[in-house]
C-alpha cells in the first residue's frame, strides 16, 4: 500500500510538472507571439513627395504602427498576433523584414568614437546583438527568429538539411557618415559570415545558372546605423520595372490601356506594337489567363525589342504574356481572316504626317473595323496634336466607327502633345459627314478631385496586383 501511494504521489508531481511547463511555454509562446516585428516598405513611387506616396502612408498608418519615415522607406511594426499575410494587399515596391540591426549607432563603440571605422566592423555590429532586457542574444537565432516570421508570411524557411542559396545587395544613402567605406566589400564581408557560419552559398547574376534563391538580402546604411533587410513581399511581375527597350512610359501606357476596359477573355490587339509598351502594360494590370494579348509589327527589329521587353516582364515560369508576329497593320487577314474576332485595339500610330501620306488612316480604320466585335469593340489611339484631326476624320469616314471621346491634349515630351482618340463599333453606319472635335475627359476621369498625372498614378498604384511572397516571385537582383 505504501508503495501504491508512493507511485501515485511520483505521478501527480510529474504531471503538475509537466502541466507547469506547458503553462510556461505557453505563456513564453504569447510573450513571442506579441512582440513587436519591425517591417520596412519600399514606396510605390521613387518621388518621395509624390501624392501616391502619401496616400500609401495614409494606408500603411492605419493598418500599422509607423515608427520612421525616410526618402525611400517607411519603417513600420507589427505584432506576431496579427495576420501578417495582409501586408501583402499593401501597394508598395516591396516590404521587408528587419532581420538584423545594429544594436547600436555604429559610429560609437563602447564610448570610443576613435575607433577606426571599416567594412568587417559594420558587418561585427550587426551579429552584436540585445533583447529588450540588452542581455546579449546569439545573431544566428535572431535571424532564425526572423526567418520564422518570414516563414508564417507565406515564404518558405529552408529546412535544416536543404542548401540554401542566398542573394545580398547594399545601399548606402547619402546621409551614411562613412561614405569611403565599400559596398561591394560590405556585401563580401556579410556573404562570408553567412557562408562560412550558415553554411550557405552566395547566388550572383553571373553564378545564377537558374538556380533557385532561398533568401534575398539587403544591406541598407543611413546615418549612422545599419540594418538587414529580409525581402518578404514582392510586386508581380516587376511591375515596376523599367523595360530594357524602352518605347512609352508606363503611366502614359496605362491610360491607354484603360481607356479600352480591358475585360477577361478579350482578344487586345495592338497592329503596330513597336516594343510593345502597351500590350505589356494591360498585361501588368489584366493578367486574365483568358485574356489573349497580340502585338503585330512591319519591323524585325522593334519584335525584337518587344521579345526582350516581354521576356523581362514575364513571371519566373517564363510563361508568354504577349503573342507577338511579323505583319502588316493594313492587311491582317493571316492572323484575322474572319470579321469580329477582336474585342480591343491599342495603339499609337507613329507621330508625323510623313506617315500618314504614306499609310492613310483610313485604310488602317477599315480595315481594323473589319476584325473588330460590334457593339463590343473599343479602338484607343494614342495621336500627335498635329495629325489629330486627319486621324478625327477618318473615323467619321469609316463606316460602323463612332468617335466617343477625344481626350484633351496632354503633354509627352518637350513641345510634343498627345491625345486620345476612344472608337466603338456600332451596327449602323455612321453617316456624319465632318468631326465635330470636342476635347474632354475620359468617362474615369471626370467628377474626380485629382486631375492629369496625379489621377493616373492614383489609379495605376490600385490597379496594380497585390504583393506576392518573395519564394511565388525569385529574381536576382
């Protein structure tokens, strides 16, 4: 009987044990749970004033709890309580995790502002690193912690016996107190710590290969501090990439683009594609896996600048976003041998009339009339002021076409404005006989307080997709 009591007494003790222990980690687990995580956002626009930018700070502050703001980030935190998923429906560049920073400013060490400052100190600054209490903390499990974060963000942590391939980059800002130090050096000195303690290999654009990316770096120095950055949500598919081959800007390109309500299942054709600015563009916005774009070109050389265009705007499956082919914008019975079978036309005829004398634009309405849906159809051109009007009549010309806007004249480029012709196809022909030419605002654009550039930026930020997880998007910066 003694022992009985004795063995019940042992077992009590080492379930109350136990249940203490479950109680500690518990409360150990909310403790982590609600600390603050501090995140950095990348702007949508690279105009730290621009009005795009302080409505996206509106956005941040009342999802967020804002802590700085700089020229090219806003600093912000979370708790680990709240769904960190939704920071992807932020329109923003990027957002970033802090993985690691100073513990404190680096031009002080211990109180000996003598010190001679290089690369491998600011690099020593980062893996010196403090709770909340300043107790020392190991900087791989601060990094770990982080990687956590990044994990329940919807990326993917590497497991313990995977390889983990890694990119670094590194920015410093004008207002770095130690502007004679290196970046390349900096970014060096870091990839040796993760390589020779992380085990990790380091991925550039000439060592690439394809080879997948675990983790994106970025090693950003202002003032006097020093931090790095964990690339967490991306904007797909580059959205904000400048195009190799430049032809249009791509605000220029979106107005277009919305101007022809874009729908999915649309057949968009753009008979004189050029770089294709603008069929890349709707593709940025309307990437509908129903959606069909087509650019059509006279010229090998401008496909081949739209094939290098498109090839670097395409998500990381290197699916096609744009079909593009050799033809003529007068004759596109090879691609379109049948009337109706396109719902959008978008294009920008080449400025000048020396073309005009050469291509008429009527024979280019009749026959872009003849391939377009009735009633459905929309035509958006984008004309130079100086052959407006002769673009204006042969609208009123071409049987079945009705001018249903003219946007008024904007400017493109020194002592060079543009406009907007918006054409639908009716099932009557239209017997007006001269253009009564009445420049306005698209239907989008009127009743709102914002005006021009500013509206469109707007719009174009909303539009853009949400951001992606940086393991759905890798590229090598």
């Amino acid at each position: 009987m003694l022992n009985l009591t004795r063995l019940l007494m042992m077992m009590l003790s080492s379930l109350l044990t136990s249940f203490s222990l479950l109680i500690l980690l518990q409360h150990c687990s909310y403790y982590c749970l609600c600390r603050a995580i501090l995140w950095t956002a990348v702007p949508p626009s690279t105009n730290p004033r621009s009005k795009v930018n302080r409505d996206f700070l509106v956005d941040l502050s009342s999802a967020t709890v804002v802590r700085e703001v700089q020229d090219g980030r806003i600093w912000f935190e979370t708790t680990a309580e709240e769904e960190v998923g939704s920071l992807r429906n932020l329109k923003a560049r990027s957002i970033r995790l802090v993985a690691l920073q100073s513990r404190h400013d680096i031009a002080v060490d211990d109180g000996n502002t003598d010190k001679i400052l290089d690369e491998n100190f600011i690099i020593s600054s980062l893996r010196t690193q403090r709770d909340d209490d300043n107790n020392n903390v190991d900087w791989k499990k601060q990094l770990d912690s982080a990687l956590d974060v990044w994990n329940r963000s919807g990326n993917r942590k590497a497991k313990p016996e995977e390889d983990v391939c890694f990119t670094i980059t590194c920015q410093k800002w004008n207002s770095f107190m130690f502007p004679q130090l290196s970046s390349t050096q900096l970014c060096q000195e870091m990839s040796n710590v993760f390589i020779r303690e992380c085990g990790w290999t380091r991925i550039t654009k000439k060592t690439a290969n394809n080879k997948p990316i675990t983790y994106q770096f970025h090693l950003l120095l202002f003032d006097s501090s020093a931090i790095l950055e964990l690339v967490t949500f991306v904007a797909p598919p580059k959205t904000y990439l400048n195009l190799p081959k430049p032809g249009f800007r791509r605000l220029e390109s979106f107005v277009v683009t919305k101007a022809a309500n874009i729908i999915p299942g649309d057949v968009v054709l753009d008979p004189m594609c050029g770089k294709a600015t603008f069929l890349i563009e709707a593709w940025t916005h309307w990437p509908h896996a129903s959606t069909t774009y087509h650019g059509i070109d006279t010229s090998e050389r401008q496909l081949q600048d739209a094939i290098e265009n498109c090839q670097a705007a395409a998500p990381t499956d290197n699916s096609p976003i744009v079909h593009l082919t050799l033809g003529d914008a007068c004759d596109l019975s090879l691609h379109y041998p049948n009337p109706d079978m396109v719902d959008k036309i978008i294009t920008c005829p080449p400025f000048g009339r020396q073309f005009s004398e050469t291509v008429p634009p009527r024979d280019l309405l009749k026959e872009w009339s003849r391939v377009l849906k009735t009633e459905t159809g929309r035509i958006v051109l984008l004309v130079s002021e100086d052959i407006l009007e002769e673009w204006a009549k042969a609208v009123f010309a071409t049987a079945m076409l009705h001018l249903e806007c003219v946007r008024a004249p904007f400017p493109l480029g020194p002592n060079l404005y543009v406009s907007l012709l918006v054409i639908s196809k009716e099932l009557k022909s239209n017997k007006q006989k001269e253009p009564q030419l009445s420049p306005s605002l698209l239907d989008w654009e009127i009743g709102t307080k914002q005006k021009g550039r500013t509206l469109w930026a707007k719009l174009r930020s909303q539009s853009l997709p949400s951001l992606v997880p940086f393991s759905e998007n890798q590229q090598v910066p």
